[in-house]
C-alpha cells in the first residue's frame, strides 16, 4: 500500500465515522439516515473509487437540504461532502 493509499484509506475512515455518526443520531430524519447509509454502503463497495465516491456524493446531497435536518446534522453532511470532494479531487 503506497503512501497515497494509505491517505485515502484514513480519509475514507474518517468519513465513516461521520458517516456513523449520522446514523445513530436519533434527532436526524429516518430518509436522511437511510441515506447516508446508502452512500457508505456505496463508499465502502468494490469497484472504482471515482464511481463510489460520486456515487456517495449523490446520495449524500440529496438530503444535505432537508428542511427538517437539525443544524449540528447538516454541519456534518456538509462535513462529509467537502472530504468526499477533496478525496475526489485527489483521485482525478
């Protein structure tokens, strides 16, 4: 394992942590913790990790703007989503 994908497998790490975070947290809606659990299933799949991460991305944007997200929730997502674009970026 390289040194980048070392890097990228602590940054994935990271995400699910988040990732985790989110779907325990009672106070966030069931869709947005459905989703989130979508997009690490998807992060965490085989395959290419551009495909994943986008993958991972679109689920994740599509409740980032749900109305009923408490704000400490939707600074998480928007957590999330800015370390999925920075992986992607490396990645490209």
């Amino acid at each position: 394992m390289g040194k980048d994908d070392k890097r990228l497998a602590e940054l994935i790490g990271q995400i699910t942590k988040n990732m985790d975070l989110l779907m325990s947290d009672t106070s966030v809606p069931k869709n947005v913790r459905s989703a989130v659990g979508e997009a690490k299933a998807k992060l965490n799949a085989d395959g290419d990790y551009t495909v994943r991460i986008s993958s991972a991305i679109y689920n994740i944007d599509a409740v980032s703007s749900d109305i009923n997200l408490p704000p400490q929730a939707r600074t998480v997502i928007w957590n999330i989503l800015s370390m999925l674009e920075s992986v992607k970026e490396q990645e490209e």
